[in-house]
C-alpha cells in the first residue's frame, strides 16, 4: 500500500489576499451613526439620564424668573426676555459636561475594549458619543422655551428666531463637547472628568451676562463678563430671540466653537486612538 503524497499548494504572485487597516469614510460615518443610535438606546433603557434636561431647566427657568425677575427687571413677566436665552446657554453648555462623563465610563468598564474586536471604524465610538448628545441638547432646548411660553414669554424674534437660536447653542456646546471628551480619554475616573469641567464651566455659566446687567457689575469683574466668551453666545441667543436679526455676537460665537473644534479635535482624536 503506496501513501499518498499531498504537494503544498503554490501561491503565485500577487495572489496573497491584502488586509485593510484603514476603512473608508462612508464606512467610517456608517459606524459612528451606529454608535450614536446606541447611545439613545441607552437613554431608553435608562430615562433617568434625561432628569439634567429635562427639570434641570424647567427648575432653573422658574426659580430665577420669579427670585431675581422683580428686583432686576420689575416684573418676572419683563425679566423672561432677558433670562430665558442666559437659562438656555447654561442649561445645555453644562449638559456638554455628560458626553466626558459617558465617555470615561464606558473606557472604564471596558466597553471600548469589546468595540476594538468589531470590525468598525476606531473612531466610531467616540464620535458616536458625540452625535448622540446632540439628541440631548435639543431636548434642554425645547424644554427651556416650552416652560417659559407656559410661564407668558413671547420671543418678538419669532419662531424663526427661537430656532436659530436653538441651533446656535447646541452648535456651540457641541464644540464644548470636544473639551469634555479630551478630559474623558486622558483622565482616571469619571468622577475626576466631572469634577474638571464644571471648575472651568461654573465660573464662565455665572460670571457671565446671563442673569444680570454687565452694567450693574462692579468694573473689576465687568471686563472678565464682557471678554467671556458665553457672555457672547448669550448675547447671539438674545438678539436671535428678541429681534430675529444676527448680531455680532452670532459671528463671535460661531468664531469660537470653530476655534475650538480646530483645536481640541484633534486632541482628542490622538489621545482617543492611542487608547483605542
């Protein structure tokens, strides 16, 4: 009885099966629309992560009206112009801390980890996490200007006005988003993430024209007001709601979140895929 003899196949050139190690861009936005549809998912599974846009502004809105709405304006009724855009900056520029948060939570669980074994877009995750809180910023939006209508605002800007203005914010607290998620990938917990962001938002949201007059503040702390660069993004909200005309502040605002996003981008992109 003869063995049978099994000759190794032959490869012949160029027939060697070449591996991808990039993904192409369609691909790429594909996966971070996936990423972001989980992240609402999550918010399905769990409401409870809506309580910061949801009564957070509702609360806000009230309190401030009817504390401060008096003694600043006379009346509560005269004083909505004035806080309703200062309510709806801080409401959703501090809602842009969650997306640093979220993100530190999920690299510490180790839910990244199962992502770097799909075969998906490196990135995708992270701008996923992105694209999902937008989702949460209109929400902060419509619930700011449904409570104060209910409350008697009428924006003389119209409905066109309370949109665009709407738009603005949540363009600019996305830009902010970017900063939040660069201390989400290089800090140790997300309670460190947290505690960073709102040291640096607390005194921009408060020490800003949002609440009063820059004109009734002391001149020491005038020139921080005016230089602050909420102070200009609430000016934009205000002149898009009461006028419905693009004030300087628009172009200040949008100038910054450019500035922003051209900085801290890319930051946080490298610093992302180097732990990814």
């Amino acid at each position: 009885m003869t063995a049978e003899v099994i000759m190794p196949a032959t490869i012949t050139p160029g027939a060697e099966r070449s591996l991808k190690n990039s993904v192409s861009l369609a691909q790429t936005l594909s996966n971070s629309f996936a990423m972001a549809w989980r992240g609402l998912l999550k918010i399905k599974r769990t409401p409870e992560q809506l309580f910061d846009v949801t009564f957070q502004p509702i609360l806000l809105t009230v309190m401030f009206t009817y504390i401060f709405g008096g003694a600043i304006a006379g009346t509560p009724e005269d004083y909505l112009p004035f806080i309703v855009p200062g309510i709806l900056v801080q409401t959703v520029v501090m809602t842009s801390v969650v997306t640093g948060v979220q993100l530190r939570e999920d690299m510490t669980k180790g839910v990244f980890d199962r992502f770097r074994s799909l075969p998906i877009a490196r990135v995708a995750p992270l701008a996923g996490a992105l694209l999902a809180d937008t989702v949460r910023y209109a929400i902060a939006s419509l619930v700011t200007f449904v409570t104060a209508v209910v409350m008697g605002y009428r924006p003389a800007g119209g409905v066109t006005g309370v949109l665009l203005a709407s738009v603005l914010v949540i363009v600019c607290a996305w830009s902010l988003s970017w900063i939040f998620a660069f201390f989400g990938v290089i800090a140790r917990s997300a309670a460190a993430v947290q505690g960073i962001s709102l040291m640096i938002l607390f005194p921009l949201t408060f020490l800003s024209n949002a609440f009063v007059p820059v004109d009734t503040l002391p001149g020491w702390l005038e020139w921080f007001v005016r230089l602050n660069p909420v102070s200009h993004l609430v000016t934009a909200a205000r002149d898009l709601t009461m006028t419905g005309t693009a004030g300087v502040g628009v172009w200040f605002a949008l100038l910054g979140a450019a500035a922003v996003v051209t900085v801290f981008a890319p930051l946080t992109v490298r610093a992302y895929m180097r732990k990814a």
